[in-house]
C-alpha cells in the first residue's frame, strides 16, 4: 500500500477534505479543487480524489459529489 505523510492513501481518497487536513496535521498541504469545464457551483462535499507528495508537501485534489451548471 502507497503511504503518503506517513498515512495510508487510501485512508485519504474520497473522504472529505477536511478530515484529510485532519489526518495530515503539520504537512504542508496543498489544494486543487477539480471543476467542469463551465461555469458550475460544486454541491455535497468536496473529497479527496488524488494524492501525491512531492519533498515535503502533499498535494490533494478533490471535487465535489455533483456540480450545478451556472446559466
């Protein structure tokens, strides 16, 4: 199993961001939020969807459970 700042990946994937932020205390972390390719308000809960470490940082990426396209 890949770990990532010492926790398992898959502890991280597809929980909520915040308990993800939870889980790395005292990382440096960064956040990319995934969107569609239009104008969309994210609806639910932002989740974790990938992670990598690079040096000391871990890099999340997370999106939403569903996105409500904007006219």
């Amino acid at each position: 199993m890949s770990r990532v700042a010492g926790v398992d990946q898959q502890e991280l994937l597809l929980v909520p961001y915040t308990r993800a932020f939870q889980q790395l205390k005292g990382r440096e972390i960064t956040l990319s939020v995934i969107t569609p390719p239009y104008p969309a308000l994210g609806r639910g809960t932002l989740r974790v969807v990938r992670v990598s470490e690079e040096g000391n940082v871990v890099h999340l990426e997370a999106t939403y459970d569903d996105f409500e396209r904007l006219t």
